[in-house]
C-alpha cells in the first residue's frame, strides 16, 4: 500500500504483549495511525509505556473482547474520538483448555471452557466485523486480518486442545464468509484473511518456541498492508498460502 497508507488507522486487538504488540509496534514504524486494544484501563497505562519505550506510536484503547455486548458503544466511541477504522487486526484470543493443555482430550472439556474460548476467539472477531466492516464497504477500503492458527486446520486435524482448536477452525470459516459477502457486487477494495503466526514465543506459545513475536508478526503486517491486488478469503503463514 503506497499511497495515503498515513491516513489509515487500524485497531489490534490484543496489543498489550505478544504478537499483538509486534503487530501494532510494526504497523507504526510502516506510519499508520495504531489504536492498541486492551482489556482495561490500567492495561492502557502499561501498555502506553511500553509503547513509547519500544519507540512505537501506539495510542492504547479499552477494549475487553470477551464483553462483546458492550461493542457496539465502545467502538462508535472510539471512532468518534480518533476517527474511521479502516484495518482491523483481531488478534487477541485465549487457549485454556487447561488442566490437560496440549494434551487435553476433548471427553475432559467443560461447557463453561467452550463458552469462554468460543467468546473470545470467535464471537469478539465477528463482532468486530459486523461493527466495522459496513464502514469499510461504504468508505470503499477496508483489511481485516484474522489471527487464526495452524490449530485450526481441518486438513490434518488430530486430538488436542479441542476448545482451541475448534474456535479456530471457526475463524478460519468466519474469514471465508465475510470475504465473500464483501468481495460481492460491493466493487469496494475491502480484503479479509486469516493468518498463522507459526509456533511463536510468548506466554501462549511458551519458552521453547522457535519463532520471535516480531517474526509472528510479519505475515499479518503484510496481509494489513496489502494492495488492491492482494489476497482475499485466504490463509496464510509466512506470506505462502495454507490450507484450511
Ligand atoms: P498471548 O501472548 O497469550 O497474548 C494474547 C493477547 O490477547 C494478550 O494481549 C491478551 O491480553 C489478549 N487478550 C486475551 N483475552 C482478551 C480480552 N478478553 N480482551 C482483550 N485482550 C485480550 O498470545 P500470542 O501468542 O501473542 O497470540 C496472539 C495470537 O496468535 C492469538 O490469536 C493466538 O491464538 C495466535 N497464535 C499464537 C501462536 C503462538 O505460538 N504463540 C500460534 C498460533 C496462533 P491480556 O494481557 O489482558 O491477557
């Protein structure tokens, strides 16, 4: 994206650690206006720090996925106080199929850790798209990069973390829809995909991982900063194509 990439303003959900805050550290450096989601005000406050002392232009905003029947006052409240969004990164997403973790089996799963997990990995993303994505259509320019994983392939998919799991097999399926109902008949240049960030060092990902955040960040960077000839509907890891 060439030109007018200064006017664009793009939220992160997730910013405070992790890949979020490499999302929105780079999103910066490339000169776009980045609002950092957060879950709470003093999360701003350390986030806000953080930022400026990573050198990163990154204004902070409260923004608790997991409420998502507060967003549609949040959001009008933010766009009103900084101005249109035009790239959303929904980043932000838990993994708690604790006790058994990687190992848990799916006949070990509770009700109350599906709800949590579908909350917040899939119904915050597709509320953030219904609260958006109109605007983007009728601005005729939108991005929206789903931060999804290769845990959530279908092709392939084994035991293991199954609440995690399938909430991102949904992302994925969620990608597919608003692309599509997007692309249609709207002639506007709005682009939604998903991407895997690859195995990435962070509390979720853990010590042993061999990738770094700003590594797991680049793919969804270069998916918020395509052009009109970018992608659509599709998912990606290190910028190559995966399948679903
Ligand atoms: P992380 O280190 O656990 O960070 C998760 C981020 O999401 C934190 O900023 C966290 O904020 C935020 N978050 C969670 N629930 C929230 C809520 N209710 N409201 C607002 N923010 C909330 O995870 P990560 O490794 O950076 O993962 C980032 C994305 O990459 C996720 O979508 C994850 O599924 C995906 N991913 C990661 C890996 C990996 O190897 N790390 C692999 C594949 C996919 P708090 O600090 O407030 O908790």
């Amino acid at each position: 994206m060439a030109d007018g990439v200064q006017a664009r303003l793009v939220l992160v959900t997730g910013a405070n650690r992790g890949i979020g805050f490499e999302i929105a550290r780079g999103l910066a450096a490339q000169g776009l206006g980045v609002l950092g989601g957060v879950r709470s005000s003093e999360k701003a406050v350390r986030a806000a720090k953080e930022f400026k002392a990573a050198g990163a232009n990154v204004t902070p905003v409260v923004l608790d996925v997991a409420n998502t029947t507060a967003f549609a006052a949040k959001i009008g409240e933010i766009e009103r106080l900084y101005g249109p969004i035009d790239i959303l990164v929904n980043n932000a997403a838990i993994l708690i199929d604790a006790p058994g973790g990687f190992e848990a089996s799916i006949f070990e799963m509770t009700d109350e850790i599906f709800r949590r997990t579908w909350e917040t990995n899939v119904l915050a993303p597709a509320a953030l798209i219904r609260a958006l994505v109109p605007g983007m259509i009728a601005r005729k320019f939108g991005r929206v990069v789903n931060m999804s994983s290769r845990a959530g392939q279908l092709e392939g998919m084994s035991a293991g973390f199954p609440a995690y799991r399938m909430s991102k097999a949904a992302l994925n399926a969620l990608t597919r829809i608003v692309a599509a109902e997007a692309a249609a008949g709207s002639g506007a240049d709005v682009k939604i995909n998903a991407c895997s960030p690859g195995w990435v060092r962070t509390d979720m990902g853990g010590a042993s991982a061999p990738r770094s955040p700003a590594r797991g960040a680049e793919t969804a960077i270069w998916l918020a900063l395509s052009g009109p000839d970018g992608p659509n509907g599709g998912f990606f890891e290190d910028k190559k194509a995966l399948a679903w």
